[in-house]
C-alpha cells in the first residue's frame, strides 16, 4: 500500500543524494541499548559502521513513515530516539500528508520540532545534499 510505495520512493531518492561515505538502510534493527530496539523504516548512518555497532550519535537521520502509528511515532518513539541522542528524526504522515521533523535531542524529549507539508521543498540534515520535496515522490 501507501507505505511501501513511500519506503521504496524515498529509499531511491535518498541513495541517489546521499555521499558514498554514507548509507541509507530500510528497516535496520538499531540498538539503542540493551532493552530499546527499534526499527524504524529508513536511517542514514555512516558506511564504515556495522550495523549492530550503530547507536543513537552515530545516527544522521531516522525515518518512520506513518500511516497507522502516528501516534506512536510522534509520542514514544520520538522520546527514545531523543533520549538516545538521534540528531534528526523525521515522522512522515500519510494520511495529513505533513512530515514532522524533530531536532535537538535531550532526555525530555526534542528541543525543536518542525511540520512541513508535502509540497514544501525541505533541506535534507546532512552535509552536503540538497532538499527533498515528498509530493514528487
């Protein structure tokens, strides 16, 4: 459904802008510690790290894609990736068709959190790429 087409459009997008020192991986178990494991639907993280080896700091950017678990999504996913120190989480909203970007972590949460809508150009958090538009997806 609506879900995948995202994953698989933005995973194509993302590969294509994305420095060969960086890697963008779909679905990946991160380990935020011993008893928090997510996984989220795309994140970027540096190439030389192994994947089980990845934490929260060496996150670029985490990606859900919501269509069923908004509020999951926005409330306690985006507390833990906080709490362990993911610099940028995107929740991207199917059904209102608006992504909410989450930045500046801390243990109460993020500091700062953005809604773009679908049709709004919007600057990737990683040096070195360009903006990303979803409504062309």
């Amino acid at each position: 459904g609506p879900h995948i087409r995202m994953v698989h459009a933005l995973m194509k997008k993302l590969v294509l802008a994305m420095p060969d020192e960086l890697a963008v991986s779909p679905a990946p178990s991160l380990y935020l510690s011993e008893r928090n494991v997510l996984e989220p639907d795309i994140c970027i993280f540096p190439v030389s790290m192994e994947g089980p080896d990845v934490r929260g700091p060496d996150l670029l950017l985490v990606i859900e894609i919501s269509d069923t678990t908004l509020r999951n999504d926005l409330g306690k996913k985006a507390k833990l990736y906080a709490e362990h120190g993911v610099a940028h989480y995107w929740v991207i909203d199917l059904n209102a068709e608006i992504l909410h970007r989450f930045t500046q972590p801390g243990v109460e949460g993020y500091g700062t959190k953005t809604q773009s809508g679908f049709g709004e150009a919007v600057a990737m958090p990683v040096e070195g790429t360009t903006t990303i538009t979803l409504a062309d997806l």
